[in-house]
C-alpha cells in the first residue's frame, strides 16, 4: 500500500470563516421598530443592548440571530458526517471518492468511549464496557479497516474507478467538509448534539458527534458571547 494506515481517536474542527457578532442581532432585531434607523445600530456596542439579546432568545425570536454566518472546515469519521446532515439547516461541501483518492485515516474509540448500551431504543444509557471489549473492539476496527483499504489500493491499481472501488471503505473512514450555518442554526444543532445539564429539552447524542460539536460551541462561545450566554440562560433551546 502507499500510504501508511493512521487511526485517529478525535476530530478537528476549524473556524474559517465568520460573520457573526452579537452586533449583527442587534441591528437585526431593531428593523421592526426602527426601520432604517436600525442602521445606527450596524457595528454599535453590543454589551449596551444584552438584555434585548436575552429576551430575543427567552422568547424565541429567532429570526435576528439568522444574518450571521460561520463555515467550518470539519474532519471527521463518515458516519459523523450521515448524522451531520440530518440538520437540513446549513450548507455542506464534502470531500469526493469519485475525484480523489481516499487517504487510509480511520476512527477509533478512545478509551474513556463508553461501549455498552443499557435500556431499549429511545429510553436507553451508555456505560463504560470492560478492558476486553475495548479490546476486542479496536482490533476488530483495525483488521477491517486494513483489509479494506488494501483491497481498495488493488483495485485501484487493477484500474477500476475511484468511485467503484470506494464501495469496499468503511463508514470509519475519515472525510472533511465544509459547514456554514448562521447562528440561529447553530444553536438548533448545539441544542440536539450535546448532552448538558440545564437543558430544558435533555439530548443524548452519538458520542462522535457531539466531540464536533463540542468544537463548534467552543468556537461559537467566543464569537458571539452575549448570544450564547443566553442560549444557556435559555435551557440550550434554539430560538
């Protein structure tokens, strides 16, 4: 094979580009009454304006918190991403295997993962599984991913198409796309793929997802800090 397996147990997410300020929901929110004075408000001082921001989001006027919007450059396993796109809130740009070659990065869990469901579907928890069923689950992952892939290389190498012989990868495989949502998107997804204390509406997300959405929040946090303190005043409920 030419390129060396790696296996990876976390994600990355990178804030590209942004446009997004507390500001922005300000100016946003002060049309309805203000018209075209609410152009005063393009830029102003957002600090000054908090509890307009608080009251939007308590009263889930979520139309101001719409003219922002952030893209992320995220690498995560394929079946982050199948879930990922289930919020038909955002634009997405994945990488091809029609047009490029698949490079042989795959998932791992680490070892704080918890294993084993408990309950049934819709009313079930996860638990920590014991050192075997790690185990027994990396070296499972890791045989199947490496047969994959080589049985990828060869066809390849056999000249068959890229997106043919695709078909052999598993959805352990890491992919990279671009998401751009605005901030009212944002904390509709925040509020589904996080697991919080405090949330008027408790989630219980996959566990890989929510590693990205972690990022995402991170990055949210800092760029508009007023907006998401009062996502969190809120329950983490999306305006």
């Amino acid at each position: 094979m030419s390129d060396e397996i790696i296996f990876r147990e976390d994600m990355s997410v990178e804030l590209v580009k942004s446009s997004a300020s507390d500001a922005d929901v300000i100016w946003a929110a002060r049309v309805s009454t203000a018209g075209d004075k609410s152009l005063d408000d393009v830029g102003a001082d957002a600090s000054k304006s908090e509890g307009l921001i608080n009251y939007l989001a308590r009263e889930r006027h979520g139309s101001p918190f719409e003219h922002t919007s952030m893209t992320f450059f995220i690498s995560a396993p394929i079946f982050v991403f199948r879930e990922f796109m289930r919020h038909r809130i955002a634009s997405y740009n994945e990488e091809s295997g029609r047009y490029r070659e698949l490079k042989p990065v795959f998932y791992i869990p680490s070892k704080e993962r918890k294993l084993v469901q408990v309950g049934k579907a819709g009313s079930y928890t996860f638990v920590d599984g014991t050192a075997e069923q790690y185990e027994l689950t990396v070296a499972s992952i890791k045989e199947t991913c490496v047969l994959a892939y080589k049985n990828y290389q060869k066809m390849l190498d056999a000249g068959v198409a890229r997106e043919v012989a695709r078909a052999v990868l598993p959805v352990t495989l890491y992919s990279s796309m671009y998401v751009t949502m605005n901030a009212r998107a944002l904390m509709n997804f925040l509020s589904l793929r996080t697991a919080r204390e405090g949330s008027h509406f408790p989630s219980y997300p996959q566990r890989e997802i929510e590693m990205v959405a972690e990022k995402m929040e991170a990055e949210f946090s800092k760029l508009m800090p007023i907006t998401y303190g009062a996502f969190q005043k809120s329950g983490r409920i999306a305006p």
